[in-house]
C-alpha cells in the first residue's frame, strides 16, 4: 500500500486569484488543486502522444511538406485556434 505524500505550497496573489475559478467548480482548494495538476498532466501526455505520432509518421513517410502545413494553418484560422 502506497502511502499519501504531503507537499507544501505557497502561493502568491497571482496564483490565488487564479485558484478561484477551479475551487468555485470543485469546491475546495484541496480538490481544485488535485483535478487541476491532473488535467494537466493528461493534456501534457497528450499532446506528446501527438508529437510523437508525427516523429513516427514523417519517419515512415517523410516529412509533411508545405502544402499540407499550409491547408493546416488555414483550418486552425478558421477556427479561431491561438498558435
């Protein structure tokens, strides 16, 4: 059986404010805290999983070539995604 670690945090007024939103979904600090470093944690594995997928694709194929970036730029436009 794998015991609980305790790790303490401070946080400055930046972090504090932006706390408040996870906690008013959550409901406690404690709990906002341990949904939030998980999300990241998965949006992070993620997004390696994609990066990695790409390496593996460009391996076997090639590099994607500049016509293909382009048509991608402009979908993301499209929609409004920051890059």
């Amino acid at each position: 059986m794998r015991m609980a670690g305790r790790t303490p945090v401070n946080f400055d007024d930046e972090m504090e404010e932006a706390l408040a939103e996870p906690v008013a979904i959550d409901g406690t600090k404690k709990l906002a805290i341990k949904r939030s470093l998980l999300a990241e944690v998965k949006r992070r594995r993620r997004s390696q999983a994609l990066l990695d997928m790409i390496s593996s694709w460009e391996a076997e194929e090639g590099p994607i070539d500049q016509e293909h970036l382009d048509w991608a730029d402009a979908v993301l436009d499209r929609q409004g995604v920051d890059r």
